[in-house]
C-alpha cells in the first residue's frame, strides 16, 4: 500500500474513476487540495468565481460528457451558494460527485466560522451525503460516490472533506 497525504489520495482516486476536470471555487478550507493541484497534470481545473456559477458548469459538463463530473465547494456558504443549481442538477439527473470543504474535526466541536454540518445541508438534493471521518475510508467513500452518481436515476452525490483528512498521511489501499 502506498503511503500517501488525504489529497493526494483523493487525486489519484479521481484519476481512478476517469474524473480529468475539476469545477471548483476554492476558500481556506480547501488549501490542502489547491497545493495538491498544482503539481496535478492530468486532471484539469477550471476556477469558477462563485459557487452557482461552479455548480452550473459541473451540471453542463455531466450532461454533456455522459459522464460524472467532479466540483468541490469552500464549507458552508460555498455550499449554501450552490445549492440552487445543486437543485438543478438533481433534477436533470447529472451524475456530479459534490465535494465541500470541512474545518479539522478536532477544530469542529468549537463551531468555527463557516462551520455547519454538510451533509444534512445536502441532503435533500443529492442521492446520497456523507462526511469522511478517518483517511482510509476516502478510498471507498469516493468509489462509492461515482458509483452511486452514475446508477440510475444518475444524480449528485455530496461529500465534506475535513481538513484533517485531507491533510493526514499513512498507508492507503487505493482499492
């Protein structure tokens, strides 16, 4: 098993499930995954300078491509700014693995700014939400959110990323 950071995982995981554009309007909490990013050549970025806006490009490209597309969120507001075309893209059934941002779990008992429960927040507008609790779920977590995206009724699926796990390195089965 290679030893390897949360997002470096969640990269080589994406390039697993074919996923070669990311949608994204990038905050605080998603800094581990920007680093990551800028050595990343094979999965494009595409910044979006709000969240609708980046959200109605994922949707667009799912529905164009017949694939899934891929759009990650800064926590809360970035969340709740997308949840219009969140609301959309349920509707037209685009298969969209929805990410968010999450502030560290240990720093979430404090209730920081910005900070609210995700997946309750996306919950009526995706097939499924969830948050990755511990480094060597990520794998499986997001294998089965582009499966679920994908199965019909094709649809979003949510997952928060809290910085800890994006930020945490140890051996990980890719599997």
């Amino acid at each position: 098993m290679p030893y390897m950071s949360g997002r470096s995982a969640l990269l080589a995981l994406l390039k697993q499930e074919g996923i070669r554009v990311m949608f994204g309007n990038p905050g605080t909490t998603e800094l581990a995954l920007m680093d990551a990013m800028a050595g990343e050549h094979e999965i494009h970025y595409v910044l979006g300078l709000a969240e609708v806006a980046v959200m109605a490009m994922a949707d667009g490209y799912a529905q164009a491509s017949g694939g899934v597309a891929f759009c990650n969120l800064h926590v809360a507001p970035g969340l709740g700014n997308a949840l219009g075309m969140l609301y959309d893209a349920k509707k037209a059934g685009s298969p969209i693995v929805v990410t968010a941002g999450q502030h560290p779990q240990d720093f979430s008992m404090k209730e920081p700014l910005l900070w609210a429960e995700l997946p309750e927040i996306a919950r009526p507008f995706v097939k499924w939400s969830a948050e990755v609790r511990n480094l060597a779920d990520l794998p499986q977590m997001i294998h089965r959110a582009v499966k679920t995206a994908l199965t019909p009724p094709m649809g979003p699926v949510f997952l928060s990323l809290p910085g800890d796990i994006m930020n945490a390195e140890g051996e990980i089965d890719l599997g």
